[in-house]
C-alpha cells in the first residue's frame, strides 16, 4: 500500500493509471494496476494499449490542454480502448506504426470536440470518441494493403496449439477449464473481453479489482449483466455473444454510470438499471445489424448512448426526486453516497441565509405559524414576540392607583428591534402612533414596519414597531444584529408585541414565507436546548445564542495563518496552512500527509464540513475533535452530529455496509461535544471542551476516540486524544 501511495505523487504515473482506471469510473492505483496487468496477458494488446495511453497524454501536455482533466485519464481511457483494439486487429508493421499515431492524433481532436459540445448540456462524452476513431481507422484501414489484420483471434483452436509450450499462455489461460456456471464463466469472459482478452483469470483479476475499489460499483455491474444475461435467456439469445466484441460491457458500464457514479445510488437508481437494461440490449443488437453492412462494429456505442440520453432527459426536469445526480464527483460510489447522506442531515438549510431572532434576551413566541388570531391563510408563516415574566404575564402592573396601566407597563415595550440578517432597507412606515392597551389600529394593520432586502429574493417585514424609534433609513446597508427600532404598539396589535415575517416581495403585508431560524436557544423551565435551523413553536420562550468571546476569537482561524502543534512527550512539531479554494471555502491544510479538512466559522457554530487525506493524520483528529462546536458558553449544552461513515467505520464492517449502503445502513458514527470545566460560569477565561466520536453496529459500540481542548487567552492552548487506552497532549499555536 505504501507503494500504491507513492504513484499518486508523480503527475505522469497519476495519467496512465488514471487512464486505465477510468474505464471503470475509478481513479483508484490498484484497480488500474489490475487492468494494467490484465491487458498484457495477450503481450502486443496490452503494449499497444500502454503506449496509446502514453502518446495522447504526452500530446495534449504539451499543447496545453488542462492538466487535471489530463491526470485524471479523460484523455486517456479512449486512447486504451483505440490502442487495444488497433493492437487486436493488425498486425504490426512500419505502415501499423504510422496508422497507430495518426489514429491517436484524430482522437485527440475528436475527443475535444465531442467534449466541448457536451459540456455545454452538462453531459459527459464517455466512449464515443474511441468508438468513432475506430470507425475511421476501420474504414479507412480497409484500403491499405500494407495493414494486415491478425486472424489469430479468430482462429482460437489454432492460436492454443502454437501457443501450446508457451509457459505465460499457459498461465494466462490455467483456469479456463474450471467448471464453472455458464453465468459465472460468461461474467468472467465478459470482463476479460472489454480488454480484448480471453481468459477466466483476466476476468477474475478485472473483478477483484472492482470489488476493491467499490462494492456498489460491483453489484451494479454484475446487476446489468445479470438482466441482459436474463434477457439474452428469455428472448432465446446466445448469452456466449456478451463475450464478443465488448457487447456484454454495454450492460457492465451501464450499470455503474447509471445505477452509482453519475446517480447518487439508491433503491431507484438499481430499478434504474434494470429498466434500461433491454433498452441497452435492443439499441445494441438494433446497431450491429445497421453496422454490419458497413463491416464495422458497435462495440458499447449503445451504453454511451443510452446513458446520454438519459442523462439529458434528467436534466430536464422540473423536480428532481427519486434519482439525484452526482454534484461532486468523488469518483466513489461509497464517498458519494455517506457523503451525500451525512451532507442532507448537516446541510440541508445550508444554502439559507442563517437568520437571528430580531431581539435581545429571552421572549415567548405569543403567537406562531397557523395560529389562531391573525396568522391565518396567506399570513400563517409569521412570528409574534412578547415578553413574559415567571408568573407567565406580558406586563407588570402598576405600583400604584396613580401610576395607572398603560404601554409603559408591557416588558416589551420600548425593547431593541434588530436585524435579523444583512441587507438593505427597502421600506419604512413611520406615520403611525400606538395604540392605547386594548384599542386597534384597523385601517393601519401593520403599524409602523421596516422591510429589508436581504438580496436573492428574501425579504423580511417587521410591524407594530413604535413612531419616530428608527436609527436607520431607506438604502441604508445594514448587518445582522444592527439596531432599527423600538418595539411599539402601533396598528392592529392590542398590546405591544413585534410581529416578525419573510416575504419574496417587498410589497408591504406580502405573502408570508416560512424560513428557519439558524440558532436560538428553548428554554423549557430550568433546561435550556439549542435549536438549529427550525422555526420556533408557539408558546417557547427563546433567544439568541450568546457568544463567548474566548472561544470566537479562539477559532478565527483566518486564511494566510499557521497552526503548529507540537507533541508535549516526543516534541516533534506539525505545521497546518490555513487557506481557499477556488470556491472561496476555507481549508486547513497538511502538506506531509496531504490532508484537507474544509471548515466554516459562521459566528456561532464552528463546524467541519469535509475532510481529504490521510485518516491517520493528525489534521484527522484535529477534525474529529472539532467536528461541531458552539462558540457560546453554555455548560448544560451537549452538541451532537453524525460523522460521514467513510471517515469512521472498520475496514470489515464497512465492507459489508458498503454493500448495502444503498438501502439501509446498519452502522453509524456519532459525534458530541460539551463544556467540562471553566473559571467562570458568566465570563469563562479558561476552558476545557470534552468531545468524542463512536461508531456502532446497531447498538454496539465498536469504535471511539475521546478528545479534550483548552481553550485560553482566546485561544485553543491544548489538544488531547484519547485512543485505544493511549493518550497524546499538543499544544496549540496559531502564527
């Protein structure tokens, strides 16, 4: 394995392997060793393969042509199949050579174009560049009495015999006589056949390393297989045909595109895969038949077509359910798929603006969405805010007959409005005076109010707000939390109350919209609870997360910064950068182990949300120790999150969860932290976070880590894992 990770340091190893790997959606080394490997079995295939490879990279190097594309194998895994099936059907000669480079020359301009003209619907040009080269050279082949075909795999009876005292051919083909189910032996052949090979231990090799790579990818491939091998049955086919000219591939490729790498993989991308399966087989044998007047061959032109179409045909969808294409691309169906799912339990509201309660201090929601009195219909999606006391009453009543009850005597009255997120202000109504207690404005509903645009459609609309309180104006640019106004008792609102709502519009009394608050704080007596991303209920009292400032300062970990650890036993030091990407989202990175643990810093939650690299590696556990943490101090406050399973299960549990990770997970990690010890309650200078990560099979645990961090003079002083009954302490530094 260590060798395996020195090949993905070298730029020009990453291209071949990559080329060979992606053939079957994979960027993994040994997969492509496997494939490598297997194409050599018929020696001048395997070199003909290897050096198309080799040509088409080194070309479109050095005219310039992106290099990821270039190292990730787009270039190149066309080129394999143009060589290979070049290196199957001639023989070789000078002429040979010189048909060979032009042929990897007009793919390369042929894989451009398709690629330029697919990118523009977002579609991928899978083999259709290789399978038009092969269309020009085939043709065009037929006219040159210099190119010479290879009959050799067409007289097979005859190539065993001459081959018969060869030691390598003898090995290449010493389990072709196990005996195996025909379903078995044909899966196998089909396997070696998409490399233009003949033996059961190529198609052996070929699935071993599939199923290293992916479970699912080889559940889905052996899936397409299976329905055409059915279909081939039932429609009275010969299944031996799958063996032939990449035919069975078709359904083998279909499968995985289809069913796990351009589909999140679910219960309906396999229905998927099965469904399309006799669409593949009909267009397949529809294609050699049309073909065939012109003597070449489809080889798995179906499967790229089928597949496209498809793809386009999602891509017109209104409403995406039920199939969901692949955003990023991990080249994993088990990344994608614990990713995706840990992604829609974390983020699900992360592409909302992470909206505050309008106010200071606790509340009670005196009214909710779908109330009763005025949140009714078009307006349900609002929120009312009172203040109340211990004995559950929005008001104190007078000392005296002589003071008497009115406005003054409501705790919310004359309270701080504030916004509740950044934008600018579109409106304000300031031309309305407050009601006595108990009288209504009707024909002014709203009261004073302020509207603010919050950009990309959001508005939101606060009323009953009391007269000539605003400290901003029209156009003015406002950030959350910034003072508007006093709260009033102005429209219909029989007592002092603000009444908070989004819109789409900045029409005044809209249309309500419901939208989720990011962070506040439920208190239900003496217990408090924090709440993310969810509309408050009626009758909860609520407030704003109060931040500490020891621990904001303390994770500002801003880009263009260092962190350096240090060992407190051994004294060997870590060094981190703290950086961007091209999507401006924020990164620690390790340079010795490679690692990226992508992170946000909202201004109340500190949060991971992605790692890459090295689980081994320090940055690992630095992640998992901070894998969600509130950057206020509340001591009776447990954080609680789940970890991606691809970080956190065992090699063998997750073997078998991958399997079925598609439909059901029967392990999941979980992540929670709170405060152990601080030396104030109200003002903490120094803390201590305790943190832990396990993993389990249903109920059992099988794996946990323990984290301890310092936090002190704003800043994190101390990182300590505990780990399998072994404990390490660093001290934290941030340059």
């Amino acid at each position: 394995m260590i060798f395996i990770e020195k090949l993905k340091t070298n730029y020009w190893i990453q291209c071949i392997l990559n080329s060979y790997s992606l053939v079957f959606f994979s960027v993994n080394n040994l997969f492509a060793l496997c494939i490598l490997v297997v194409t050599f079995f018929t020696p001048f295939v395997g070199i003909s393969g290897f050096v198309a490879v080799v040509l088409i990279n080194v070309i479109a190097h050095f005219i310039g042509f992106n290099k990821e594309d270039i190292k990730t194998g787009l270039f190149g895994f066309n080129a394999l199949f143009v060589g290979m099936a070049m290196g199957y059907e001639f023989n070789f000669n000078f002429s040979f050579v010189i048909l060979f480079i032009s042929a990897i020359v007009v793919l390369l301009l042929i894989t451009v174009s398709i690629k330029g003209f697919l990118t523009i619907y977002g579609l991928p040009f899978l083999i259709l560049p290789f399978i038009i080269t092969y269309w020009i050279v085939s043709l065009a082949a037929a006219n040159f009495s210099n190119i010479t075909l290879d009959e050799s795999h067409i007289y097979v009876i005859n190539e065993s015999l001459l081959n018969e005292g060869s030691a390598f051919y003898q090995f290449t083909h010493s389990l072709d006589d196990l005996p195996l189910h025909t379903f078995v032996l044909t899966f196998f052949k089909t396997l070696a056949g998409t490399f233009f090979q003949n033996s059961v231990l190529s198609g052996m090799i070929i699935a071993f390393g599939l199923l290293q790579f992916s479970r699912i990818a080889f559940s889905l491939g052996l899936l397409g297989f299976a329905c055409a091998y059915f279909y081939y049955y039932i429609f009275g086919a010969d299944v031996s045909d799958l063996n032939n000219n990449l035919l069975g591939a078709n359904f083998i490729f279909m499968g995985i595109a289809i069913g796990c790498f351009f589909l999140i993989p679910n219960l309906y991308s396999y229905l998927t895969v099965i469904i399309l399966t006799p669409v593949v087989l009909l267009t397949s044998l529809a294609l050699t038949k049309i073909l065939l007047e012109f003597q070449i061959k489809p080889y798995s032109l179906s499967f790229s077509i089928i597949t496209i179409i498809f793809l386009f045909a999602l891509n017109q969808r209104l409403f995406t359910s039920y199939l969901y294409v692949v955003i990023h691309q991990y080249f994993s169906a088990e990344k994608t798929i614990y990713k995706y799912m840990n992604s829609l339990q974390r983020f699900k509201n992360e592409h909302l603006y992470k909206l505050a309660l309008p106010f200071k201090g606790e509340w009670n929601v005196s009214q909710g969405y779908n109330g009763t009195i005025t949140h009714l219909g078009y307006w349900s999606k609002a929120l009312d805010f009172v203040i109340k006391d211990h004995l559950n009453n929005t008001y104190r009543l007078p000392l005296s007959a002589r003071e008497g009850f009115g406005k003054d005597n409501f705790y919310c009255y004359n309270q701080e409005i504030l916004a509740p997120y950044d934008g600018y202000v579109y409106d304000i109504i300031n031309n309305v005076a407050d009601n006595d207690i108990g009288d209504m404005d009707t024909e002014n509903n709203w009261g004073n109010t302020i509207i603010i645009n919050h950009l990309h459609g959001l508005f939101s609309q606060i009323s009953h707000i009391k007269k000539d309180t605003f400290g901003v104006y029209i156009g003015q640019f406002v950030t959350k939390g910034t003072f508007l106004a006093l709260c009033g008792n102005s429209g219909r609102s029989p007592e002092p109350h603000i009444h908070f709502q989004l819109q789409t519009t900045p029409v005044l009394g809209e249309v309500t919209y419901p939208y989720p608050i990011a962070y506040f704080m439920e208190r239900k007596g003496d217990e408090l609870a924090l709440k993310i991303s969810e509309v408050p209920n009626e009758d909860a009292f609520i407030s704003n997360v109060n931040v500490n400032q020891l621990l904001v300062v303390a994770y500002s970990l801003m880009p263009g910064h260092k962190i350096i650890l240090e060992n407190e036993a051994t004294l060997t030091s870590t060094e981190w950068e703290i950086l961007t990407d091209a999507y401006n989202k924020t990164y620690i990175y390790c340079k010795n182990t490679k690692s990226y643990a992508y992170f946000v810093n909202d201004g109340v939650m500190f949060y991971f949300t992605d790692f890459e690299g090295d689980r081994s590696s320090l940055l690992f556990h630095f992640y998992l120790a901070n894998y969600r943490q509130l950057l206020g101090y509340y001591e009776a406050i447990t954080i609680e999150d789940k970890v991606p399973l691809i970080h956190f299960n065992g090699k063998l549990i997750q073997f078998f969860q991958d399997f079925l990770a598609p439909f059901y997970l029967f392990t999941k990690a979980n992540y929670k932290s709170n405060f152990i010890s601080s030396d104030n309650e109200y003002a903490p200078q120094n803390v201590i976070v305790h943190s832990e990560v396990q993993a389990k099979v249903m109920d059992y645990t099988f794996k946990k880590i323990n984290f301890e961090l310092e936090f002190k003079d704003h800043a994190i002083k101390r990182l300590t894992i505990h780990k399998k009954n072994k404990s390490a302490s660093y001290s934290f530094t941030l340059k």
